[in-house]
C-alpha cells in the first residue's frame, strides 16, 4: 500500500511546479519592463524614419541663392541685354528712322538705276546698299525713290533731272549711279528718298554725307542717316543699308 501514496505525491509535486512556472515567468516579464522605463533616453539609440521620396522632396525648403550665383545672374543679364538680337546682321537691325519729304517730291519719277544724262556735271557718286527687315531679311523688289539737288544746289520741278526710282533685287540690293548733291541754300548736302517694301507703308527720309561742315547746322541732320563714304580717283562711293519696320 505504501507504492500508491508515493506516486500521489509525485504528482502533487508535479502540478505545483506546473502551476508555479507561469507565475515565475510572468515575474520574469514584468522585471524586464522595469528595467526598459528605467533605461535612460541617452542610451537609447533612436533609428531613423523612413521618409517617402515624394514627401521628402516637397518639405525640402528651397536653397538660397549663393553669393556667387547671386552676383553671376545680373551680370549674364547684361549680356543678354548687350547681345544684338540678330548678330550677323551688327547694328543694321536698326529702324532706319524717317524724315520730312521736303518741297521739291515729284510722283511717278523714271525707273532707272542711273541718274548720269546729258547736262549732268559734279563728282561721280555710287551709291549701294541693301534694303533689310528687322530680322537681317533681305527685302526683294522694294522700291526706291531718289531726288536731290544738281551741282549747283538747284531741284528742277519741271522735268526729271535728278530723279528716279529702282527696285532691289533677289538679294534685297540696290545701286544708284548719280553726282555728289551740290548744297541748297540753308540745307547741309543731302539726298532725298522713299523707300517701301511689297505692299508696306512707305519711309520717306533723306541721307547725308560726313565731315560736311553744314551738317553740325542743318537742324533736319541726323547722324543715324550719314552713308559710309570712300574716295578714290576722283569719284565717290557711298553705302548705306535701309531697315524697314517689318518682322
């Protein structure tokens, strides 16, 4: 009968140790989050959040401009402002401005390129050029009207002496063969013209030579109108280029 009661205690021995594991590990858990708030911050490494890149890139606060950026940006502007805004074409994508007709204009003028007929006596002058847009465009078949003075400062208002018009060619060219204009009384020397493109307005202006001593008192000069000049054997020729307000 003794061989019973060992095997009752046996298993009383066995279920109070049963019972008492889950309470020593519930203790064991309850120690460890004691000693996780007692834990100083310091030594608590905190791991980085995960950002998403849209959300990143849109909190990002904008850079300010370095001070070499800052100082580089005007002085490109400049440039810019500098540049010609068609540089094969240097200054001549300026308006050529216009001026007044004068007295003496007379309508429906001959064409032709040459003004040199019988009668005709001064210094031989060549005048060429181009007629452009703007933009450097040559202007093909723009018309041109020329009148000026004789040697003598005299207009004739009866025939045309002196007058007639051209048109320019593929290129946007025109050349004139005529005499250096002699001086008008209280005018510096000067020649008279119209210019106009294929169905445009039409500039009526005058051109003027340098080194005139009556340009400094002519109040209708205009440097912005005075030909190139070169001189050889006794003759002169002159340029000019005509820009109209056309794109």
């Amino acid at each position: 009968m003794q061989q019973p009661k060992q095997t009752d205690a046996t298993r009383r021995a066995f279920l109070r140790a049963a019972l008492a594991l889950p309470a020593a590990l519930a203790l064991a858990a309850c120690a460890r989050q004691i000693v996780s708030r007692d834990t100083p911050v310091a030594a608590v490494t905190p791991q980085p959040t995960s950002v998403p890149p849209t959300a990143a890139t849109e909190t990002q606060p904008t850079a300010a401009p370095t001070q070499a950026a800052t100082e580089t940006q005007p002085t490109q502007a400049a440039a810019a402002q500098t540049l010609q805004p068609t540089p094969s074409c240097a200054d001549d994508d300026e308006i050529t401005p216009g001026q007044t007709e004068g007295p003496y204009y007379t309508p429906n003028s001959p064409e032709r390129t040459s003004l040199i007929e019988a009668g005709i006596t001064g210094t031989p002058l060549v005048l060429t050029g181009t007629v452009l847009t703007t933009s450097c465009k040559p202007v093909a078949r723009a018309l041109i009207d020329f009148w000026h003075a004789d040697d003598s400062g005299e207009y004739d208002n009866v025939g045309y002496r002196l007058r007639g018009h051209q048109f320019t060619d593929d290129q946007g060219r025109y050349r004139l063969e005529t005499i250096m204009p002699g001086l008008y009384p209280g005018r510096t020397r000067h020649i008279h013209l119209k210019v106009q493109a294929p169905s445009q307005p039409i500039l009526t202006t005058q051109l003027y030579f340098p080194d005139e001593p009556g340009n400094s008192s002519d109040g209708i000069f205009s440097p912005d109108l005075v030909v190139d000049v070169q001189e050889s054997g006794g003759s002169t020729a002159a340029t000019f280029d005509f820009v109209l307000d056309m794109a």
